[in-house]
C-alpha cells in the first residue's frame, strides 16, 4: 500500500473476473474481483496465457501471458513478456516485449492413407516434407473411419519415431479417433 511516498507491488497468481482465456482451452473459476488490486501501484498477475491488463484505482496490473505457445489454441496468439518500469510516484510503464513466434502445424489424415503412407518412406517423405515439419509444433490427428480400436491397425509407435527422429519436430500430438476410443499420444523434444 503506498504510504510516504512508497510505491506498491503486488505479484500474484490468480484468475481475475473478466478476464480473456483465448483459444488455450484453459478453464477456471469464478474469478477474484479487479478492484481487490486498487491499493497497489503495479500488479504482476499470473495464471491467464493470454496478454492483458486492468486499470485499478492506484495503478494497473498485467497478465504477461506466457512466454512461448503452450498449445494448439494458443498457436495464433503473441507471446512474450513485460518490460515494466516504476517511477518514485507509482506510475508504470509497461512495455510488451514479443518473443520469436514458433510455428505450428496441423494435419487431418484417413488411417487407411497413413498406413500405405507408412509403408513407404518415398510416400512419407513426400506427404511430410521435412521443410515443412522440422522444428516445429505438430498436431497429427487420424481418422480411423468409424473403425474399431484393434481394426484401424495403427503403428502408432512408428509415427513417433518418424516425426520425432526423421523431422525433428519441436512438439508433436498425435490424436486418433476411433469408434468408442480417442487416443492421445505426444512427445515434446528437448530443445537444442
């Protein structure tokens, strides 16, 4: 709380009522009340991906959001951190500093094509060019075309291997939707 002319920060990780959650899938509660901040001259928040802030009676406070994508909802967003400065008064200047954008990929593919896909390293090289997957995030999500779970005849493990050895990808999700089972496998790279 200002007092003498003191300034005062808060930093806290919390879901403030009103916030904007964009495309992350994250799902909170109810949400604290903004005003709950008016003491303050700057409120460092955290938990919330998306970048934005709050004027509060004293001050302002910011979600930075995060640093890099976290997932496939967030692929569209800007990403990065603050630049804040104080002045002896209280007063902020808050720059947003924009961090490299990574770059996802997603694709939709029919398992009975993945699998003649599969067994042919010409046919996969062609349909996942390396140019077009390496270092990247990568959703890969297969319809296996209402088959069952032990019909499809998915390698899932080869996948992997291919995606992650042979294309070098960053971050890589691959979803199949079977009759009555959805399987999620995923792998992230470390980074290099």
């Amino acid at each position: 709380i200002k007092k003498h002319g003191k300034v005062s920060i808060l930093v806290t990780h919390c879901y403030v009522k009103g916030t904007e959650l964009g495309d992350s899938g994250l799902k909170l509660g109810e949400g604290i009340d903004h005003k709950l901040f008016d003491p303050f001259n700057y409120v460092a928040l955290g938990d919330v991906h998306l970048r934005q802030d709050f004027n509060t009676k004293n001050g302002v406070a910011w979600y930075p959001g995060s640093i890099f994508t976290i997932n496939f909802g967030e692929r569209k967003e800007r990403k990065g951190f603050l630049d804040v400065t104080l002045d002896k008064d209280g007063g902020a200047l808050v720059k947003a500093v924009n961090t490299p954008h990574i770059k996802w990929t997603q694709r939709r593919i029919k398992v009975s094509v993945l699998n003649k896909i599969l067994a042919s390293k010409t046919l996969l090289k062609r349909k996942f060019p390396k140019e077009k997957f390496r270092r990247r995030n990568v959703k890969l999500i297969v319809d296996c075309e209402g088959q069952s779970k032990s019909r499809s005849n998915l390698d899932v493990e080869k996948i992997i291997r291919f995606f992650r050895e042979d294309l070098k990808v960053i971050d890589f999700k691959c979803v199949t939707d079977n009759v009555g089972y959805t399987r999620t496998e995923r792998f992230k790279s470390k980074k290099t």
